[in-house]
C-alpha cells in the first residue's frame, strides 16, 4: 500500500508548498485505488476522493504558504487515519483465501455496517463543506490572491480548524474510537462466518448414512448406562489402567477387548468407562449395538456413525471429516464398509501429526449384530484393527465388548499378528467381586424404601440367596429384583420372592431364563387368566419383539398402527414393569425391553417354550402389512378427498414423514416398513440384480420399497417431458415377478410398465394433470403401494392363518386396477 510522506524540503517558499501539494495529492491517488480493493467500504473510498479533490483546489490557490502548509498537513494526517483503517480492514479480510465464499461473505458485512457506513458519510459532508469553501481561493486571480492575502488566510485557517474536527469527530465520537468500530465489526464477521461454516458443516455431517441412536448417550441406551456406585470397580480399574497406558506411551497394545457372558454387565462397564473418557476429554466416539434394533444390529453405519461423533468431538478432525464426508457423499451415502473406513475414518486420521494425543472409540456388544449382517463383523474388525492396531503411528485405540462366543469375532482377534497388540479382559476372572457387587446392588435396591428395608431387616439371607440366584449374572440380579419390588407390599414381596426360590437352574442362562418364566408365570399365572387374556399377552410381547423405534412405542401409537386397544395393551405392560420399560397407566409412555436377552428369550423356542415363544417372521410381516395400511390411508386422505395438494404426496416420499406435522404412527410406518417386509416371512430368497442409479449389483432386500419410492420422487430428472423411471419400473417388476401368471394385478403392473416406457407420456402426464390437478406420477405409486398392501397381506394370512389380523389386508378392488389400466 502506497504511504503518504513529505519530502524534506523548505517549506518557506512558494515553490516548496506547490511540491508538497503535488507529492501529497499523487500519493494519495496512488493509495486510493489500494484502499478502494482491500477495504472495499464505498464511504471510504468516496471519503479519499473528497479528500484528494480539496487537495487539488487548494493545489490551484497557491497563495498564503505558511496556512497551505498548515492545512495540506492535517488533509495529510486524515489521510493517514483512513489509510490504517484500511489496513486494519485489510489485515482482517486477509484471514479468508481471496476468492473464496468467506471472503465475499465477510466483505459484503464489512461494507454493510452501519456505524462505519454512517461516519463515513457524515466526514464526507463535512469534506464537502471546506472543499466548496476551497473553491472561492481556486478562482482568485495572482493579484486578488495578493488583495486578499489577509482574509484567504482567514478562510484558510477555517478550512484546517474544520478538517481537524472533523477528523477527530470521525476518530472518536460518542466515547467510541472508529477502529474499535471497526475492530468489533471484523470481530462479529469472524464470528458469524465461523457460525456459516459450522452450519454448513453440520449440513454434510448431517447428510451421511449414521445410526443416532449408537452413542452411549442415548436414550436407547439408558438402561446401560445404570452402574450401581461403588460396583464393577475391579473391570473399570483395569480398563483405566489400560487407558494410562496408551497416554503413557505409544501403546503397546492399542486395542482392549471385554469378554464376558450375556447378562454380565458388559455394557453397563463400556457405558461408565465410555463416561470417564468423556469427562477427561479422551472419549472421541462411541456404537453401542442392540439385538432386534435397526441401525444397532448390523455393522453397516458403524464408520460412517464414528466419523461424525469424531467430527464433533475432536477439533483436529472436524475439517479433515467434513471435507472427507463431501467427497464421499458424491458417490454415495453408503458404501462397503471398506470403501467407507477408507474415506471417512483412514484418510481424515491420516492428517492428523503423529505425536496427536490418543483419540478413545468404544464398541459395545459386537455379539449382537443380526445373523444376516453377521458375515461383516469380520470385515468391520479387519478395517479397524488394520488401522489401530497395525499402523503404530494411529492415534486411535478401541475398547470392544463381546460375548465369548460367536467363533467369527474370536477368530478376527486371535490372528498372529493382532494377538500381541490385543489386551484381553474377561468378566470371570472378577467372579468374587461380581458376586460382592451384585450383593451391594440387592441390598441399596431393597433398603431404599421402608416396606422392603422392612421386609429385608426380618431376614438378612435374602440377599445372599438372590446372588447365589443370580449366578454372576447382574441382568438376573436386576431383574429379580425389579419383580420383588413391583408393589411394595410385604406379602407380595414375600409371595415373589418364594416364587424365585423355586425356580431351579445353576449355570450358564438357565437362571436367566428361569427368571423371565417365572415373572410371565407369576403376573399370569394359568389357573387365573380370563378368556384372551393369553392372546392379548402374547400380541404384546410379538410386539415388544418387533418394533423398532429404539425410543419405544407408546399404547395409544400401537393402537393406531395395529389396532390393538389400549385397553388391552396398558394392563398387560403394566404386569410387566420389571422387564418392560413403561410408566404405568400412560398410554403416551413409550414402552420396549430393558435388556436384550428377554427377546433372545422370547425368539428361541428351546429356551421360552411354547407358552410364550414369538415367531418373529410372521410378527414382521403383520407389522409390514400394518404400515403400508397407515402409509397408504394417509395417502388416501390427501388425494381421493382432495382435503391437501399434491406437494403434500411429494413432499412425503422426497422428504420423509419427518417434513410433515404426521402422527407419531404415520412416522413410525413410513419409517420401518421396510424394515418389516425384509423380515417377513414371505420374502423371497435374495438374488443379485443390477440397480441402475449407482451402477452396482445389490440384492433386492436392499432396494426396500419407500425408499426407493423417496428416491425416485427425490430425482430432479423425474419430469413429465423426459422422465427417469428406471427406479419405478425396478418396484413394478418387483412385484410383478411375485405374483403368479394372469393375475389381475400383474395385469395392471404390465399396462403401468408400457405407460411408463411410452414416448406419449409426457402428453399423458401433462392432461391428466390439467384434468385431475394431480402428478400422474403420484396416483401410479398410490395405485403400486395398494397392489404391495394386498401382496403383503395374502401373504402373511397364507402363511401363518391364526396370526393376529386387524380387519382386511388392503382396499384395491377391480375399480381401481380398471381406472389404472385404462
């Protein structure tokens, strides 16, 4: 930037004044245009020109040295004051990369102040003001100047006195200096690009594939997290030891596994461990898998669900992820797990300076991931030990709990190479402190309230009879001891607790699932159970088996979705309290299984029995049929009574149930419908088949039926003049392959295929539009998902005759496939 400065000459003269002038007004146009790009405020610039202009008149007066000398040096030192808010202007923009969006947007903020705006432009009229005054010099003549000379000075004095007030008005007016002005204003533009820039980043984070529930945090793991104070103290010291060690030193050993048997409290472990690193700021993500939840049963949103929590955890990563993330997106939302570790977790890590602190991952019950998914759990471990384990320089180290079984998880840790870098901890080689904590556990449950402190003072060897009971396993201890205490009536405890003492079994899961006979038995016990009252209580626990949301279901939402009258569910769950999370009597309260091995129960035959074993096919294809009814009323709602628009149908598939004020019911239909139908029973075997939107060979399980509808609603190519339906036409042949020869409906699907493959259907799309004001689009998906609903009926009423039916499987009759096809 061009500075002002004035040549060390005699300014005694007449001559020496007219070279200070020139030096002067040449410098300054010289900073003009610099001042002009680097602090692009327009009443900074006009404020220079003024300045520059009253500098050339004064310039043409030539008279009266000593004033012009005087005057030419305060024009000079305004100057200079407008020439350092520039650079402070300047300084402040240069933070951003020239040409980028943070450096329009924070230059568009700058020149839009107002309290910079405002004293600009009150020092440019002052300006004004002595360069018109200026002007009357400019005009005399040699012997006018020489007339005057008296009252020129006058008038020249004037015009410095203004230029100084102004200058020092302009400096520092109201108690406030222009540069703090200033400076705030970068301050606040620092800000609020820094609050553009997260928000933008939040908006990718927030576009990849993720499973929210997974972090110990969550409500879906809440039950976890339930340590009783002063328990498991001799796992969690070994794990802190572990942790210390990895601070310490390199890490020998990177990765920790957890062994122990279902019900021993592994995730309660993982959950307080997981908490102490988040308090001592080492915790950078956390998956907690649940059996029987979607998103928590299957390895398939692990990586892209840590990228984001280390995002957001680890301020070295944010950006590395985000842009990661960004260009992973542009492929797809999920990958392979391979392709997805590479992008989203290897490559933002490998960025990171190798002396970076040790960054903590906690993965919790890998045991419990879904047959179907169960072949990636090697991969999953593969790509992570590969990295943490295998590559020294890694800041990352892995907690894993897992039972000691399955064989595939054992296998992925014992190879050769990964053995030595593994630390192993096993829940049994604790078994005298389990047992000492599961007795303090009993004992703070029952003392912490009168009637069972009561109850427990008359006779101190309850305790010990429940541990024994318990049989190092804390799920039975806290459940046995949630049954004793339902009501807290001495008797009823008594009755409850003999009622356990009974139940024989001394190893393995035996006492656990003597536990849960016991609770069924007792709330409903054979001799006293009214007529349907076993159905009702077998309907609930299908449904405690199948649904999905991690959050829970409520009563009155499941009365809605099924039909099952809350009067009917809310007294059966209010019997089963002691595995069952719900608030008695509110059928708003969301209810779903405290512990994981109550469904592994219920689903195997061998351990439940016939009394109240759950075949979770036929429960997930009722449930599928339930929600493509809900899914499909809703619909009918908004377009056969034409009580909405049809944005409203749109805006559904594109967006999701979430865009629209829907029934918890409606959201949860739309929602896991899918879900549903891939575990139904009359699903066929999948076979590979090529998905023409991303260019992959994917089983049809994993082209589920709303989605893909949201997608192709979603495409901005679907128009009624060049259209895409490629993804239509794949849920069409879908259905079309699984109905037999000449059926009706498989007709009509036919007439759909050859309208959608047509050339006229731009013209036909554009008139039925103008005639019914609906997107044809729209009224053929109606017309498929009715055809779907009837499908999924006929199938599950095939297959399991007595399941539990509410009313007819759909509403399509030959009206409708005669209006499709004509």
């Amino acid at each position: 930037m061009a500075c002002l400065t004035f040549s060390r000459i005699s300014l005694g003269t007449r001559g020496a004044t007219s070279t200070v002038l020139d030096i002067t007004v040449r410098a300054l146009e010289a900073s003009k245009d610099v001042i002009t790009t680097v602090a692009p405020v327009p009443g900074l610039s006009v404020a220079l020109s003024v300045t520059i202009a009253l500098l050339q008149r004064i310039q043409d007066a030539r008279s009266n040295c000593g004033a012009l000398v005087s005057l030419c040096a305060e024009t000079k030192s305004l100057a200079d004051t407008l020439e350092g808010l520039a650079k402070i202007i300047e300084a402040g923009l240069s933070e951003y990369p020239a040409g980028s969006l943070e450096r329009m947007q924070a230059t568009e903020r700058v020149s839009g102040s107002s309290k910079l705006v405002d004293r600009l432009r009150t020092l440019e009229g002052e300006l004004h003001i002595t360069y018109a005054e200026a002007g009357t010099l400019s005009k005399r003549t040699a012997f006018g100047r020489l007339l005057h000379s008296t009252g020129d000075a006058k008038i020249i004095t004037t015009m410095r006195d203004r230029i100084v007030a102004a200058r020092k008005r302009f400096q520092f007016e109201e108690g406030v200096r222009t540069e703090a002005i200033v400076t705030d204003i970068l301050s606040d533009v620092k800000e609020v690009i820094a609050a553009l820039k997260a928000a933008e980043e939040e908006r990718v984070l927030a576009a990849m594939s993720r499973a929210e529930e997974a972090h110990y945090l969550s409500a879906a793991n809440a039950m976890k997290a339930r340590l009783e104070q002063g328990t498991r103290q001799q796992a969690l010291d070994c794990l802190e030891e572990w942790e210390e060690q990895q601070i310490a030193d390199s890490g020998s050993q990177p990765v920790c596994v957890l062994v122990g048997e279902a019900g021993t409290g592994k995730s309660t472990i993982a959950s307080e461990f997981s908490k102490r690193l988040q308090r001592r700021g080492r915790l950078g993500a956390s998956f907690f898998f649940t059996r029987g939840v979607q998103d928590l049963n299957s390895p398939r949103k692990v990586f892209s669900t840590i990228a984001m929590q280390l995002a957001r955890s680890q301020p070295a990563l944010r950006v590395p992820v985000v842009d990661a993330a960004r260009e992973h997106l542009k492929t797809a939302s999920l990958q392979q797990l391979e392709h997805e570790f590479d992008d989203l977790i290897r490559k933002p890590l490998g960025t990171l300076s190798p002396s970076h602190s040790p960054i903590f991952v906690v993965i919790d019950a890998l045991d419990e991931c879904t047959e179907e998914d169960r072949d990636l759990v090697p991969d999953l471990l593969k790509l992570l030990l590969s990295e943490v384990a295998l590559r020294t320089e890694s800041p990352l180290r892995v907690l894993l709990t897992s039972r000691p079984v399955p064989h595939y998880i054992h296998d992925a840790l014992s190879t050769s190479k990964l053995k030595p870098r593994i630390s192993f901890i096993n829940i049994q080689t604790f078994r005298d402190s389990v047992d000492r904590d599961i007795e303090l556990f009993i004992r703070t449950r029952l003392v912490a309230n009168a009637p069972s402190q009561n109850w427990y003072d008359k006779d101190t060897t309850v305790v010990l009879a429940l541990v024994k009971k318990s049989d190092g396993l804390f799920v039975y201890a806290r459940t046995a001891v949630d049954f004793i205490l339902t009501d807290l009536d001495q008797s009823l405890i008594q009755e409850r607790y003999e009622t356990l003492m009974r139940v024989e079994g001394t190893f393995g899961l035996v006492p656990l699932d003597m536990l849960y006979c016991a609770v069924l038995e007792n709330v409903f016990p054979l001799q006293s159970r009214v007529a349907g009252m076993h159905d009702r209580l077998k309907r609930v626990l299908k449904y405690l088996v199948a649904l999905q949301d991690p959050k829970g279901v409520s009563p009155a939402t499941l009365e809605k979705l099924t039909g099952m009258p809350t009067t009917e569910s809310v007294p059966i769950l209010n019997k089963l309290r002691s595995i069952v999370l719900f608030e008695r009597d509110n059928v708003e309260s969301p209810f779903r299984i405290i512990h994981a091995t109550f469904r592994e129960f219920l689903v195997d035959k061998s351990r439940s029995g016939e009394a109240f074993y759950v075949n979770a096919e036929q429960v997930h294809g009722r449930l599928a049929d339930d929600c493509m009814k809900v899914v499909r009323s809703y619909l009918d709602d908004r377009w056969r009574g034409h009580t909405g628009t049809p944005e409203i149908l749109c805006q559904l598939f594109s967006q999701g149930a979430g865009c629209l004020a829907v029934s918890p019911y409606v959201q949860y239909a739309y929602t896991f419908h899918d879900h549903h139908l891939r575990h139904a029973p009359h699903m066929q075997p999948p076979t590979l088949r090529h998905d023409p939107w991303n260019g992959r060979a994917v089983d049809p399980e994993f082209l589920p039926l709303i989605p893909t509808l949201a997608s192709y609603m979603r495409d901005p190519d679907r128009s009624t003049t060049e259209p895409n339906h490629d993804r239509l036409l794949i849920i069409i042949d879908r259905l079309r392959q699984s109905m037999p020869a000449g059926d009706k409906f498989q007709d009509a699907l036919s007439e759909v295929t050859a309208n959608l493959t047509s050339a006229n259907w731009g013209r036909m799309s554009s008139n039925f539009f103008d005639q019914r004001g609906f997107d044809l689009p729209c009224v053929v998906l109606c017309i498929v998902l009715d055809i779907h609903a009837v499908k999924c009926g006929m199938a599950n009423e095939a297959n399991d005759p007595t399941c539990l039916l509410i009313g007819s499987a759909a509403t399509v009759d030959d009206r409708d496939v005669l209006s499709l096809t004509s």
